[in-house]
C-alpha cells in the first residue's frame, strides 16, 4: 500500500478551500438541515482522522475507536450533568480521560505482535457498552445522559466551531504525521523488526501515538455530546467503530486528510438512507467489504494524489 | 453446590466457543470475528427451523448445525481466503460479516427476543439443587462434542493431517497435505461447534441479533489466557473463566461478571503474554 505525504503549498491551499467552502455552503443555502448534516460530518471527519492518525499510520487497527469516542462524550455528559460544570470544561477533560484509556489499553497491549491490540480493543468498547447499560442508575442506562447544555447555543456558530476544530486537528495530525515523528510511525508498520534494530523505541511511539488519536476522538465524543445534547451506549458500539474505519478506508489510509474527505463524503451521501436507519449498517458493511477486495487503497487519496502528480509525470 | 453446577455448564458453552475459535487460528492463522455469527446464526436457524417451518427438534438442531457450517466454509473460501497474506484483512473482513449477519438477523426478526424450545423441559435435583434439564444436556454434549473432536484430531489421518498444518504449515505442503482443503474442514468444524453452542444455549441464553458480539469477547478472553492456538490451554480457560464469572456472580453480583473477562484478558497480557499453556505470544 502506498504512503502519502503530507502538505505541500497546493494541498494547503486546497484544504483550505475545501474548508472556506464548507463554512460558506449552509450560509448560501440556508437550510438548518444542512447545518446539522455538515456538524455531524465534520465530527466524523475528527474521529476518522484520529483513527488514522493510530492505525492508518502504524497499521495497527484499532477496532474498539467508539470506547475513545464514547467516554469522551460520557465524560462531557458528566461533567455538564452530575457536576454542573461549565460547557467548556468538557472539552480538556473528555480528552484527558480518553487518554487514560488508552494508556491502560495500550500498555498491556501494544508490547505484543499479532491481533492482541485489536482483539482487546473491540473487546473494551463492547464491555463498557454493557456496563454503561448495566450500571444504569449512574449512567441512565439505555437513555443515557440527557440535557447537556450546547457549547454555542447557535447551530451555524457551532458548526463552524467544530470545523474549526477539524482543521485544526487534521493540520497538526499531518504536520506530524509529515515529521520525523509520522516517518517512524510508518516505518513500524513497514517492518518492526527493522526499526527495533535500528534501536527505535517503537512501543513508546505506538503508544504515544495511540494516546494521541485517543485524545482526539474523545475532544470529537465531547463536540457530539454538545451537539446530541445527550449521549447514549449505542456511542460505545461496534457500529460506530466500523463506521469511522470505513470513512478511513473510503478516504484512504495513512492519508490523514483522506479520512476527513471519506467522512464527509460518506456521511452526506448515507444521509439520503437516514429514513431506513437500519439499511444504513448494512450499507457500511457491504462497502467496507467492497473497498478491501477491490479498492484496497480507498477512493479518495489515490485520485487526489494522481491529479496533483499529473503535471509532473509526463 | 449451585455454583459448581452452573459454572460447569457456563464453561462448557465457553469451552465449545473458544475450541473452535483457537482451532482455525491454530491452524489457519484466521483470526475469525465472525465467529460469534456460527453461534447466533446455530441459535436462530434452529429456532426457524422448529417454530417456524414445523421440524422435530433433534433433526432442526442437526440440520443448523450442517447449514452453520457449510455457511462458514463458504464465508472461509469466498471472503476469508483471498485476504489471508494479511492478518488485519482478515480481522477486517470478518468483523464486516459479522456486522452484516447481524444486519440481516435484524431486519428478517427484529430485535426482540426469540424463544429456541429447550430438549428436555423436566428439572432436575441434583444433591439439592434445581437445574434444568436443557443445561444438564448442553454439558453432556459438550464433553462429547469435545472428546469427539479431540479424538479426531489425535487419533485420525484428516486429524494428523490438521495437527501437522498447525505446528509447520509449509512443510505440511511439502508433505503433500492439501492445506486449502484442510482449512475448509477446520472452519467448518469450527463454525459448527459455534453453531452447536448456539443450538444447546438457545433456550436458557438470549437470542436476539446482536448475541455474537460476547461469545467473540468471551472466546478472546479465554484464548488469550490458555494461549493462542492451544486447545487444552483453551478447555481449562473456559473451565477458569466460567467458574470464576460464576463466583463472580454469586458472590458479589451478577453486573460484574462482564469485567471479569476484561480482566483476566488484560491482566494475562501483561503478565504472561503467551497464555498459561501457549508456546509463543507474537508469531
């Protein structure tokens, strides 16, 4: 599979574009439908992009990605509920408690070769589903956390806060992604052996990294339970993570702005299959299974990456 | 009393889980998330196949257990086999057919519960202690499936075959063993273990769509503590994990017997990755 560099002057400025656009397109079309089809997509464009940042980067795939995004919009729902904080206290703490996740996760798991790490990862984020229902008198079971206070009571000021947020977030997981940091991250996917020869630390930097994209996708948990004004188990479920890995796959992995592009892409283009929410699931299986045997590479960084080196290779 | 029955027929619908799990990785290196699909889809044909279209229950749990495992030989040699150079397309594929099982269960039953009709409805007391017959049941068949299968695996060529591919998959070719074919076989005996797991549990477990995501948590837990691709090393886990989510249960309560498998998982990998009775933690 083919690795991508990062920014370059025509890719910024092209993500920069892409990212005016998407800022000016509900002013233009006045719809607050809109409003809420692109907040929700932008969010999946910062959990995508924190997958990738771990697992698009290292190889290592993490299928448990909902527990992150999952305590972080529980720790918000807690905060803003039980303890009455401030909105905004949410948003460091979902991404510290995120991180002490993926600490205790990573640790034990992340020393070892083979399937261990995805393995205990799905198998974390299905357990705390469960707890989440079991202990209900604390976390409201089913129902879950309701009447969170909003960040920004206005959807159009929200919305352009969260893709801030994405920018922000997709620039500096590429700016390390493009650093020596992202090289060696791709070099331990290429070949760990190599890399523990060449006496690399690697299982620091896997989990680092890993702590990294969990903070990530918690700060994403907390801005969906600000927008949701609620959170519910069903953020812990597989479906969640399958949903995030083929945004990833969509976009192309290891891209880091792929992702961003298969989130939106897919959550606008699944938005017409809303009505029949359950084909929806179905619909992010089958393709996932499509793009692994025939488009390993994903959809959108490959054509992207041809387009820009056309010039260059007659 | 009541814990020493009931932990050894939760061990036995974990041991029938996790011998195949470890089976087909031991031998296949497939690591098959969609392993708890056997087990729900074992579950739900039999229950079509009684309420619905009528059959006497013996020949309904016969039947899903063969249709089970023809169903994962063909997600094996459609889906599984042309991602195999990878580990992770292989974790990949599975996970979506296993979403995609669920998907179908769902929108062809709902998700409410379904009733699978139990072998034996009569109690029994055994030294004092009520237990039904249908769990009694599933323990028999569970040490005879079992025993069977080990019986196979030692005692048989196609048995030798299996246990040769497992220990050196490429001088087994060398050999002659025709590998491809032997996955299939494994995998189908896999998927109908699961399959029959989910025949005899039906009646006293929950049956509803989501049901295969805690067999594969379950079936993980107790692989990564017997160790990856051991088959004893499996059976005692299940026996280890089964009482002690049962002690769990009785002792303290019933809600913290998930953690118990989170537990052992995490604390076994980070004290002894290779598993109680593995050879090796990374291959």
């Amino acid at each position: 599979m083919k690795t991508f560099k990062g920014l370059d002057a025509v890719s910024s400025w092209a993500g920069l574009a892409a990212l005016v656009l998407l800022a000016v397109m509900p002013v233009v079309f006045t719809s607050n439908y809109l409003v809420g089809v692109l907040t929700v997509a932008a969010i999946y464009g910062i959990w995508s992009v924190s997958w990738d940042f771990m697992s698009g980067l290292t190889g290592r795939e993490n299928f448990g990605h909902s527990l992150f995004i999952g305590v972080g919009a529980y720790a918000a729902g807690f905060l803003n509920v039980q303890f009455g904080l401030g909105p905004w206290w949410s948003l460091p703490v979902s991404m510290l408690v995120a991180m002490v996740f993926a600490l205790v996760l990573g640790f034990p798991t992340l020393r070892l070769k083979g399937p261990y790490f995805a393995l205990a990862m799905l198998s974390s984020a299905v357990i705390m589903q469960r707890l989440m229902l079991i202990f209900w008198e604390y976390t409201g079971g089913e129902e879950g956390i309701q009447d969170i206070t909003p960040l920004i009571a206005n959807h159009l000021h929200y919305y352009w806060f969260v893709l801030a947020v994405l920018g922000i977030v997709t620039l500096l997981l590429s700016w390390l992604a493009k650093s020596r940091w992202g090289l060696i991250l791709r070099a331990i996917r290429g070949d760990e052996a190599t890399c523990l020869a060449a006496g690399l630390p690697i299982t620091h930097y896997k989990i680092l990294s890993l702590v990294i994209s969990a903070a990530f996708a918690g700060l994403g948990g907390a801005l969906y339970a600000h927008y949701q004004l609620q959170v519910s188990p069903q953020l812990f479920a597989v479906v969640t993570s399958i949903t995030v890995i083929t945004m990833v796959y969509v976009g192309g992995m290891g891209s880091i702005y792929g992702p961003v592009g298969g989130a939106l892409l897919l959550t606008v283009m699944t938005e017409g299959l809303r009505d029949f929410g359950e084909w929806r699931l179905m619909v992010y299986s089958m393709l996932l299974i499509f793009i692994l045997f025939f488009l390993p590479n994903g959809i959108i960084a490959p054509v992207w990456h041809k387009w820009r080196h056309k010039g260059q290779q007659p | 009393m009541e814990i020493l029955i009931y932990g050894a027929v939760t061990s036995a619908i974990y041991a029938m889980l996790a011998v195949g799990f470890t089976l087909i990785f031991g031998v296949a290196r497939v690591l098959n998330l969609a392993h708890g699909s056997f087990y729900a889809l074992g579950a739900y044909s039999a229950y079509v196949l009684t309420t619905l279209a009528g059959l006497p229950l013996w020949l309904a749990a016969l039947l899903s257990i063969g249709l089970v495992a023809v169903f994962g030989i063909l997600v094996e040699k459609i889906l599984i086999r042309p991602q195999r150079e990878s580990q992770l397309g292989v974790l990949m594929i599975s996970l979506a057919t296993a979403l995609v099982v669920e998907q179908v269960l769902f929108l062809t039953f709902g998700s409410e519960y379904r009733n699978v009709p139990a072998f034996i409805d009569t109690k029994f007391n055994l030294w004092g202690v009520d237990v039904a017959g249908q769990r009694l049941l599933t323990l028999a068949v569970a040490v005879v499936a079992i025993g069977g299968l080990y019986a196979f695996i030692q005692f048989t060529r196609l048995g030798s075959a299996i246990l040769a591919i497992s220990q050196d998959p490429l001088a087994a070719k060398y050999m002659g063993i025709p590998s491809d074919r032997i996955f299939s076989l494994v995998m189908g005996i896999s998927a109908g273990l699961a399959a029959l797991a989910g025949v005899m549990a039906g009646p006293f477990l929950s049956v509803q769509p989501s049901m295969h995501l805690l067999p594969i948590v379950k079936a993980f837990a107790i692989v990564v503590v017997g160790g990856l691709g051991s088959i004893p090393g499996s059976i005692a886990a299940a026996f280890m994990l089964g009482y002690a989510e049962t002690l769990v249960a009785y002792g303290i309560s019933g809600s913290w017997t998930e953690i118990v498998s989170v537990l052992a998982t995490l604390l076994m990998l980070v004290f002894r990755p290779a598993g109680l009775f593995g050879k090796r933690a990374a291959f």
